[in-house]
C-alpha cells in the first residue's frame, strides 16, 4: 500500500515538497488538483488518478503500470522514461508532455490527446482505442507494433524509422507526416488519408492501402512487395525506385504519378488510371495492365516483357526503346505514340491499334 494518504500528497504538493521515489501503489487521487506535483521515479502501480489535473508534473521515471489516468490532465508534463504498462488513458489530455523512452504497451489510448507531444523511443506495441489525436507529434524511433488506433491524428507527425508492423490504422490521417524508413509490414492504413506524407525507405510488404487517398505523396525506395493500393487515389505521387513487385493497384488513380524505375514485376493493375505518369526504366514483366488508361505516358526503357496490355490506352506514350517482348497487347490504343527502338519480339499487333503510331523500325 501506499506510504501516504491522500491528504498527505496533496499537502506536501500544495507545500512544494517533493514526493520523488514515493510509494504510492493503489492511491487514489481521483479528480484532485497535482498541478506540478514532484513524482519523479514514484511508484504509481495501480493508482486511480481518474480526471485528476496533472499540468507539468514530473513523472519521469515513475511507475503507472496499470494506472487508471481516464480523463487525466498531464499537458506539458514529463513522462519520460515512464512506464505506463497497461494504463487506461482514454480521453486524457497530454498535449505537449515528454514521453521520450516511456513505455506504453497495452495501453488504452481512445480519444487521448497527444498533439505536439514528444515520444521519440517509446513504445506503445498493442496499444489501442480509437480516434487518438497526435498531430506534430514527434514520434521518431518509435515503437507502435500490432497497436489498433483506429480513426488516429497523426497529421504533420514526425516518424521517422518508427515501426507500425501489423498496427490498425485505418480511416486514419497521417497527411503530411514523416515515416522515412518506418517499418510498415502488414500494417492496416484502410480508407486513410496520407496527403503529402513521406514514405521514403519505408517498408511497407503487404500493407493494407486500400482506398487510400494520397496526392502527392513520396514514396521513394520503398519497399511495397505484396502492398495492396487497390482503389486508392495516388495522383502526383512519387515511387521512383519503389520495390512493387506483387503489389496489387485495380481499379485506382495513379494519374501524374512518377513510377520511373520502380519494380512492378507481377503486379496487378487492372482497370486503373496512370496519364501522364512516368514509367522511365521501370521493370513491368508480366504486370498485369489490363483496361488501363495510361494516355501519355513515359515508358521510356521500361522493361515490359510479358506484360499484359489488353484494352489499355496508351496513345501519345513514349515507348522509346522500351521491351514489349511477348506483351499482350490485344484492343490497346498505341494511337500516336512513339515506339522507335522498341523491342517487340514476339508481341502480335495485329488487334491494337496504330494510327500515328511511330513504329520501332521508324
């Protein structure tokens, strides 16, 4: 149990003593005024501080395991290398506080407001509840894995090399965010907003893009083998260099987008939109472009061996030097496009259609 009773804290708090290394195991302070209170290092297991005001504690290094911080006040308050195992933390106002290092795993965190927080080093694996708000939080190097944060904030966040494998986060915004060289396998990011996020280096197999909306997002170097970005909305995008083998993009709107040098070998990209997108030295064998619209286009050297155009619409593109060996190209539209140099061993013409069409023999 505890070393002092309720009054006790909140008299030496009103005194400006420090209660740093107390035993407070099991207290209850609930609804009470600590504004500022000394708890560095305090044991804290269990507490109830239920909607108790907490504004610019120091809980560095003190011990809530399974605290009960529902509806808690704790802005601008230092928590960092906290542990917060378990914490219920629903609805609590922790905007501006230091969690760098702090340890939130299994945490509750519906409705908790972490906007412009710091928790560089954290970790918060198997977190959940949804709507949390952490927009311009610094989330570097942090640690969010198997976490269900449906609907989150994370607008204008910094999480760079931060891991969200296999998190939920769908219906979410991370529109503007920094996850350069995050680790995103298997992560859920369903019908979320990723506007202007960066992506750079990530690694993101098998993630689940579905119905994204995301203009002018970057991409590059990315890992996104297996990703499925069927249905999402892409235009202006960067995957300059992406690793997209397998990846599945039906039915979606990479219109503008800058795929040169990507891998989409094996990918699927039925009935999808990609005018005016550069595919520059991409490697596109046997991707499956079937009934695309990809209408002025840039595939300049683009290694499209066995690749599956059937009813695409590719008049205007740039085909210079590119390899069409083997392409299925049944009902596709070369109309006015530029094929000098091209290879095309073993591709049938005869359905597509060619008129103003620059042949690979000039």
């Amino acid at each position: 149990m505890a070393d002092y009773t309720p009054e006790e804290v909140l008299n030496k708090n009103k005194r400006g003593d420090s209660l740093a290394g107390a035993n407070l195991v099991r207290i209850s302070l609930r609804g009470e005024d600590l504004t500022k209170i000394q708890l560095k290092g305090a044991n804290l297991q269990y507490a109830d501080l239920t909607s108790a005001t907490l504004t610019g504690a120091d809980l560095s290094d003190a011990d809530l395991s399974y605290a009960n911080l529902n509806g808690v006040h704790m802005e601008n308050a230092d928590l960092s290398k906290c542990l917060l195992t378990g914490v219920d933390l629903t609805g609590a106002m922790l905007a501006g506080s230091n969690l760098a290092g702090a340890v939130l795993d299994d945490s509750k965190l519906g409705n908790c407001d972490l906007s412009c927080a710091r928790l560089t080093g954290a970790t918060a694996r198997r977190a959940s509840g949804a709507n949390l708000m952490a927009p311009f939080t610094n989330c570097n190097e942090t640690d969010f894995g198997e976490a269900r944060l449906e609907e989150a904030n994370f607008r204008g966040a910094s999480m760079i090399r931060s891991n969200f494998s296999k998190a939920v986060l769908n219906r979410s915004d991370l529109s503007g965010s920094d996850l350069k060289e995050a680790v995103l396998t298997r992560i859920n990011l369903e019908e979320s907003a990723l506007f202007s996020a960066g992506f750079v280096e990530a690694t993101m197999i098998k993630a689940n893009l579905k119905g994204t909306r995301s203009s002018g997002s970057d991409f590059a170097l990315a890992n996104l083998t297996g990703a499925d970005l069927s249905g999402g909305a892409f235009p202006k995008s960067v995957f300059r260099g992406a690793e997209m083998s397998q990846a599945v993009l039906n039915v979606g709107n990479f219109s503008e987008c800058d795929l040169s040098y990507s891998r989409m070998t094996y990918a699927g990209a039925e009935s999808s939109s990609f005018v005016k997108s550069s595919f520059v030295g991409a490697n596109l064998k046997e991707a499956q472009l079937k009934k695309c619209l990809i209408s002025g286009g840039d595939f300049t050297a683009a290694k499209m061996i066995g690749c599956n155009l059937l009813g695409s619409d590719l008049s205007g593109s740039n085909l210079i030097s590119a390899d069409l060996s083997r392409a299925n190209v049944g009902g596709t539209d070369f109309s006015r496009a530029d094929m000098t140099g091209a290879t095309i061993v073993g591709t049938d013409f005869a359905d597509a259609k060619l008129e103003g069409t620059k042949h690979p023999a000039g």
